[in-house]
C-alpha cells in the first residue's frame, strides 16, 4: 500500500513539472514573438559652452528728475490760463492768473503811505538838522517808514501769489481748469515734468550690495517698448537697508531724448557685475526637476556588447538615452548653467523626456527645438 502511494505521489509530481515546464516554454515563445518597442522621437542639443555676464535682476519704477503738481497757495478767481495742455514751458512763465484787482489796490494804499512816510522822514530830517525836533522824533519817522514799506512789501507778496508761474521748465500735463473757476489752496492745477532725463528706483538685496557701486552701467527695459534697452548708471545708493525686507535702494539716471520713458511706469533693470564667466549651457527645458536631484538624458550609442540593438533603416543602431544627474546654476532668460554632470559635446534631450527611461532608443526630430535665447523678449500672436 505504502510504495503504491510514493509511486502516484510521483506520478503527480512528474505531470506537475510536465505541465510546468510546457507553461514556461508557451511564455517564452510569447515574449519572443512579442513587438520590440520602437525609438522614441527626441529633440536634443549639444551641450556647449557659452561666455556668460554675471547680471543682477530687478525692477523699479520711473521717476522724474523734476517733478511737481503745480497747485495754488491762496484763494482766488481764474482770470486767465496762459497755456495748453501737453505745452512745453520755461522755469518763471506764467501759467495762470487769478483776480488780483482788490490786492493791487490794497498794494497802492500801502504804497502811497509808505511814500508819504519817506516825505515825512525827509522833512524832519532837514528840521532835526536846525535842532528843531528831537532825535525821539526822527528815530520815530524812520520806524514808520520802515513799518509801512513792509506792509507794502507783505502786500506785494500777496498780488504776486495771484499770478503762478512755472518752478522750472518742462512739460505740462493735461489741466482741468477754466477761466472763472474758484480755486481753493493746496488745489491741483496742473502736472509738470521734467524728463528728458529720468530716475528709476529699484531695489537689491543686501548680499548683492557689495556688487553694486557709484557709477555702475546698467540697462533698462519697459514693457510699452519690447526689445528695447535704455542704457544708464547708477547715481545713489541708499545708506539704509530695509529692517523689514533687508533690501536696499538704489537710484540710476537713465536718458531719455526721445521721451519715451514717463514718470510711474514700471520697468526692468540688469546691472552688469563682474567679469565675464563661461558656462556650460542648455534650455532649461532640457532639465527635469525633481525632490531628489535634477536630471537630464543624454544620449549616446548602445555598448558594443548590446544585444537586441534596435537599428534604423540604414542599419544604424539608434542612440540611447541615459539619465544622469545634474548640478544648475544662474539662469539667463531661456538657458540656464550646468556645473557639474555634463561634459561639452555631449548631446542632450531638450524635449520628449516623458516617454524616456535608461536605455530608450531615442530619434533625433529637430524641426521645432524649444526656446533657447539669452535674451527673451514678449511676443504677440
């Protein structure tokens, strides 16, 4: 009974290995027959090595050399407005007179009582010289005078408020104010600006403050104006650093004959710092940013010793991509720097990483690469 049951025990585990091993052979010829996965369509560049100027970034704000909002100091009748909107003005011309008839007459009272005073004084001068007045009485005359002249002078100062004139010269903005309007003090009559130079101001971190110094080129940028550089120098530098966000002011001159930069718009500035620095260069498409590290594929051909190489149909085997480990560094528009990882020559993916892992064979399809310019400007489409 015992040796009839190891011998069907046998027989099973014989079938068992039997249908195993027919399994396995079936798998086999499966994977065999299976269709090879194709090359991948890549776009890629040659990593090269480009001169690089260590730039400083940020943006500011534009602000006139002069600039005012000419405004009344007393209040007054609009008699007349001696100017357009947008006209360009000399420093002292009249831009608005207000009633001033009531003050001048005031003015000539004042006057011709002073004068009458000055009579007076001349008269007891000659009568204190024949000793028939006192020195209490000339000394009396004078104080008068001097009084009056004053007043007179108080007054003049009020009439002359009546007509505002331009502090300097520039040009004037768009006014709302007519003939026969009331004005009250402090209220706004009209813009003017000087601004055949501006400032702009802008602000730096205070580790970058050592980069920055008195004179320093710079180059500005605003959007009204795409691709155009306005060139400049830094003017002053604040002597404060910000408690709150530990930045610092810095104010640049910046030209502007043509007039195309306005007080308050809003601009770029690069400051060029240092000498010029080489750099191993790529889009910045090209790298994959993860938690652990930054990557790239590079590729290149399959080893000698590769089997099942996948071959075009010249019979050229297909490069393949690798990833490797990258170390990046400053960024200029649409490049950025790799430090460590890369050697020049090397020919790296700039697009399609997705369908990529070690070993993919990959296409090269370069009809449209990605951005790769040092300088970007805005386009519309």
């Amino acid at each position: 009974m015992t040796k009839r049951m190891f011998i069907m025990i046998g027989a099973v585990l014989v079938l068992i290995a039997v249908l195993a091993f027919g399994k396995f052979l079936q798998i086999k010829q499966l994977i065999a027959s299976s269709p090879k996965p194709g090359a991948q369509t890549v776009t890629a560049i040659k990593a090269e090595v480009s001169e690089w100027q260590p730039q400083l970034s940020s943006v500011g704000t534009l602000v006139p050399v002069r600039g005012v909002d000419v405004t009344s100091e007393i209040a007054g009748l609009v008699r007349q407005v001696h100017f357009k909107s947008g006209d360009e003005v000399k420093a002292g011309q009249v831009l608005f007179e207000m009633n001033a008839d009531a003050d001048i007459a005031q003015l000539r009272a004042l006057q011709a009582a002073a004068d009458l005073s000055a009579s007076v004084l001349k008269r007891d001068k000659l009568q204190f010289a024949a000793q028939a007045i006192s020195q209490a009485q000339l000394d009396n005359d004078e104080a008068d005078l001097k009084s009056r002249k004053a007043l007179a002078a108080q007054q003049q100062a009020v009439v002359d408020k009546k007509t505002i004139r331009a502090p300097f010269a520039g040009k004037l903005g768009i006014t709302a104010v007519n003939p026969g309007q009331y004005l009250n003090p402090g209220d706004k009559l009209v813009t003017l600006q000087t601004i055949d130079t501006v400032y702009v101001d802008f602000f730096v971190p205070q580790k970058q403050l050592a980069g920055l110094s008195i004179g320093q080129k710079l180059n500005l940028s605003a959007d009204a104006y795409p691709g155009v550089a306005f060139p400049g120098k830094v003017t002053s530098i604040s002597p404060k650093v910000d408690s709150a966000t530990r930045n610092v002011q810095v104010e640049a001159t910046v030209p502007n004959a043509k007039r195309q930069l306005l007080p308050g718009m809003f601009a770029s500035v690069s400051l060029d710092q240092g000498d010029k620095k080489k750099y191993l260069t790529l889009p910045q498409t090209a790298i994959t940013y993860n938690p652990y590290g930054s990557t790239v594929f590079v590729l290149a051909p399959p080893p000698a010793n590769a089997k099942d190489t996948l071959k075009d149909d010249k019979g050229n085997a297909h490069l393949v991509a690798q990833q490797v480990f990258v170390t990046t560094g400053p960024t200029r528009g649409d490049q950025v720097a790799i430090l460590t990882g890369l050697k020049e020559g090397q020919t790296v993916v700039t697009s399609g990483q997705l369908k990529l892992k070690n070993g993919t064979p990959a296409v090269i399809d370069n009809k449209v690469q990605p951005a790769n310019n040092p300088n970007p400007t805005p386009q519309e489409h």
